[in-house]
C-alpha cells in the first residue's frame, strides 16, 4: 500500500474566480484523494502570462514544507505537442505544462527527476483537448499524493523548458530594467535584487520612471512620506517601486513588462 505524501497540493492558475474551474480542480483532486489538503496559491495570474505564473511559483515556493505538490496551470499551449510533465526537486513535486513556468522555481530547488506524463491510467478517462487542468494535472497531483511514484506515471523526461526572463540590460552609468511584476496594492516589481541594486544605493541613485524621477530609498513603506513614489526591497527578495497609501503603477503610468531606467548620480 503506499504511504499517503505529508505535503499539501497547492494550485496555481490564470482561471480567476469568476468560472467554476478551479473548483472543478478541487473537485478531481478530492475525488482521488478525499483527505488531500489543498492550498489556493492564486488564480489570478494574468490569462496566458507563463513568465508571471514562473515569478509567482518561485517567489513562494520557499515558503511551504517539504513534499509539497505545486500544480501550476497556466497554459495557452493546452492541447498542442507542448508536453504535460512532473518535475520532482530536492524538496517538491511540481506538476504542469512544460512550457517554463516549472523551470525557476524547479531550478532553484535542483532537480532530480522529470518524468513526461503518459501513463493514461493516472489521466481522466476522457481528455478534453482543452483542459489538461481538469483531466492531467489535477489528477496526476492527486495521484501523487496518494504515494504514487513519479516513475509509475510517465516515462523519462529529459530536459525541462527554460524560461527566457529580461535581465537587467547595462547601459552607460546605470541599468535598463523591466517591470515584472504589479501587485494588488499596485506596488512596480523591477527584475533587480538586492545585490544589484546596492552599489547605486552606495552612490546615490535616479531611477526614471516615464516622466517620474525617484531618488528615494526606504526600508518599509511606513517610513515613507506619503505622494511620492520610493523603492524599498520587497518581500519577494526584488527591488520594488511603491507609493505610501495609494498605487504606484498608476501613478506613474507603468505597466508590466514596461522599461525603466536606473543610473547612478
């Protein structure tokens, strides 16, 4: 009999919650396994936005126990030859597309295995060309949880799919840098750490922001005067843009995947 695996399975989507389709998840999930914990990471992630739904994955994986499931759909390949793939790292199993949302978080994590999923007895009986969500990956997660081995539900994987990301680009005095990412509260994350961006903090800095210019640094947004865009270092381990009580994105006219520029003085 297999043993029963400790972690939860946490679901990651673009479905949003106006549908029913991540209750349809749920819905298979506990089908298989009626004692499976579930954990709703998000399902906002902008519809198709794979490099998003990367960012999210990696930025939260630290943050769960060992054997946790991460089932992370988001998929505008569904149906195509793009494969259905079980990453296993270090510490997680990671179940999705291979289309790169995997890649970061599995990377980070070292991977030890990927298995192409073929084993059809693990799918739903009837798959829809349309939603592997529903008829493969949710079950598979489900499967896994069970205590499943990875080897019993696929064969040999190979290579996963890389995620291409923009890097800070060097430009004379300073760094062209991209705009990952727009929270709730509508603070800007830049694809810089730390690390990156502590020599122009050394030296005195100006980020230009379309026709902003900040030159602020605070460690937390209550430290910060109010109406006036800052950067600080956010939880995520990257530089973000924020603005005390209001939205920085709008107030600077910024959007994802936008350019700005960071120079020292």
């Amino acid at each position: 009999m297999n043993k029963l695996r400790s972690g939860p399975i946490v679901l990651l989507t673009d479905f949003g919650d106006i549908d029913p389709f991540t209750g349809i998840l749920k819905g298979v999930i506990l089908s298989i396994n009626p004692g499976a914990v579930i954990v709703d990471l998000c399902h906002k992630v902008p519809p198709q936005d794979i490099s998003c739904g990367a960012f999210m994955l990696d930025t939260a994986m630290d943050y769960f126990p060992k054997d946790t499931i991460f089932c992370a759909v988001v998929d505008p390949g569904v149906g195509s030859s793009r494969r259905a793939v079980l990453v296993e790292t270090c510490d997680y199993f990671m179940v999705g597309p291979d289309n790169g949302i995997l890649w970061q978080a599995a990377r980070r994590n070292i991977i030890k295995n990927v298995v192409h999923l073929t084993q059809s007895l693990y799918f739903l009986s009837s798959i829809s060309q349309t939603f592997h969500g529903r008829d493969i990956f949710a079950p598979v997660a489900a499967h896994l949880s069970t205590g499943i081995q990875p080897s019993a539900l696929g064969d040999p994987g190979g290579e996963l799919t890389r995620l291409v990301t923009d890097e800070p680009a060097h430009v004379d005095n300073g760094l062209i840098l991209t705009v990952r990412h727009i929270d709730t509260f509508g603070n800007i994350g830049l694809n810089l750490t730390w690390d990156q961006f502590k020599p122009f903090l050394d030296k005195g800095f100006c980020l230009q922001v379309n026709d902003k210019v900040i030159t602020g640094y605070y460690q937390n947004y209550a430290s910060a005067p109010e109406g006036r865009p800052f950067v600080l270092n956010a939880s995520t381990g990257y530089m973000e843009i924020a603005v005390k009580n209001s939205h920085a994105a709008a107030m600077t006219g910024i959007s994802r995947h936008d350019k700005v520029l960071l120079t020292a003085k």
